[in-house]
C-alpha cells in the first residue's frame, strides 16, 4: 500500500492557462474523490468517481473544471483558463467500496499546491 | 445547507495539559461526523467516525465524543508530536459521498 499519489506537487502557471493534475488512488480502492483547500480552510468537495462514473459534482464547480477518471483508475482534474482565485491546494482522496456498510474513511494525497500568477 | 464550524481556531498547551476541540454542526440528517488530522504540507489523515450521539471512540492521547449538535476532541496529556491541524466533518444522507468540512483547530503543544 502506497498510499494516494499526486503529481505534481506544486505548479505555477500563468493567469488564462489550462493546467492538469493526476491522482493514482490506493489501487484496490473504488471510490476517489476531489477536493480543494484553500489556507487556513478546510477542504472543499469537487467531485467524486465510483469506479469510471462521475456520481457527483460541486454546484459550485465552474464549468472551466473537468475531471476524468478512465478505466476507474487514475483520475486527472483538468482547469481550464485558469484565474487567479483558483490558487488553492487540491486534494485527492481514496475510500475502498463499502457496499452498504457507511465507512467514509477517507485516505488522501499530499495534494498539488497551484499558484496562479 | 450544511455547516460545519470548529472553535477554537488555534489552541496552544503545554505538554501534558489536556483540552478539548469543540465542533458544532448543522446538517439534514446526520450519516456520520468524522475527525481527520492535518500536518503542514499534507493531506488530512483520518482518525475517527462517530454515527449516533452518545458514542465515544479513543486513540491513544486522543478521545472523540458526539451530541446532537456537538463533537468534542479531547486532547490528554498533549504531546509536541500532537501538534497539527484538527479537523472535522459531517456527511448527510442525501449527499451522496461529500464530506462538509469545518475550517480547523490549528493545535499546538508546548515542550
């Protein structure tokens, strides 16, 4: 178990360009999840995969944001012209398929820092 | 809409003096409420899940109770290694998967 993995830990990129990050979930786990996080806050729901369906998406979620999970394993977060309040830490998490039993124990990446200039 | 809020927002203790971090939440129907530890530069690390009010669960230092409106993480005999940030979250029946985060308690102990 090697826990989630993001890349890249940081990117710095200019106002107006699209950016794309990766997140490898646990690999048994079915469940993965966006999250993001701005200083001094907690994390913010994105969206979330079960498998390779997109079950739900933030209302608050821009339409300049895309995610995709292929296959149901690795998923990339896509933000297209991106502005500078999109400045933020986003996170993946990664929960194993529960079936009915409510177990939201989420395991999260170190997530990747963006800066938008 | 739910509501998470954490107080206070930053604890400082010396070691081995022992406090409480108090959440209080707002949502729907409660599915669970679930406290997560966050280090500098990484991503919260789970530590507990509550379901029905009355229940307590423990871990080392560490002891999280719920109400009907509260939780309460209580900290004894802090360590230096207990220092970081404490957070919690509700998860509604409705709401699918999403977890509604309050802001933090930012904890730090003392040598």
């Amino acid at each position: 178990d090697t826990g989630v993995s993001q890349n890249p830990r940081h990117k710095i990129t200019k106002r107006g360009q699209n950016v794309t990050f990766r997140c490898d979930p646990i690999s048994e786990h079915n469940r993965l999840y966006w999250y993001r996080q701005t200083l001094g806050q907690g994390p913010e729901f994105l969206t979330y995969f079960q498998n390779e369906a997109q079950l739900e998406k933030s209302r608050l979620l821009s339409d300049r944001f895309s995610a995709e999970r292929p296959k149901g394993s690795f998923s990339t977060l896509e933000i297209q012209r991106t502005e500078q309040g999109d400045s933020a830490m986003y996170l993946c998490a990664s929960s194993p398929h529960g079936g009915r039993v409510t177990n939201e124990k989420l395991f999260f990446g170190s997530g990747t820092q963006l800066s938008v200039l | 809409e739910d509501q998470v809020t954490q107080s206070p927002e930053a604890l400082r203790l010396q070691e081995g003096e022992s406090s409480s971090l108090n959440c209080s939440y707002t949502v729907s129907g409660l599915r669970g409420l679930f406290w997560y530890r966050q280090d500098p530069g990484k991503g919260p690390e789970f530590l507990f899940t509550l379901y029905s009010a009355g229940e307590e669960k423990e871990k080392e230092r560490l002891k999280a109770t719920l109400t009907k409106k509260e939780s309460f993480l209580h900290i004894t005999a802090p360590k230096p290694e207990d220092s970081a940030t404490y957070l919690c979250a509700v998860q509604a029946y409705g709401s699918a998967r999403q977890l509604t985060f309050g802001s933090g308690t930012q904890l730090t102990v003392l040598p």
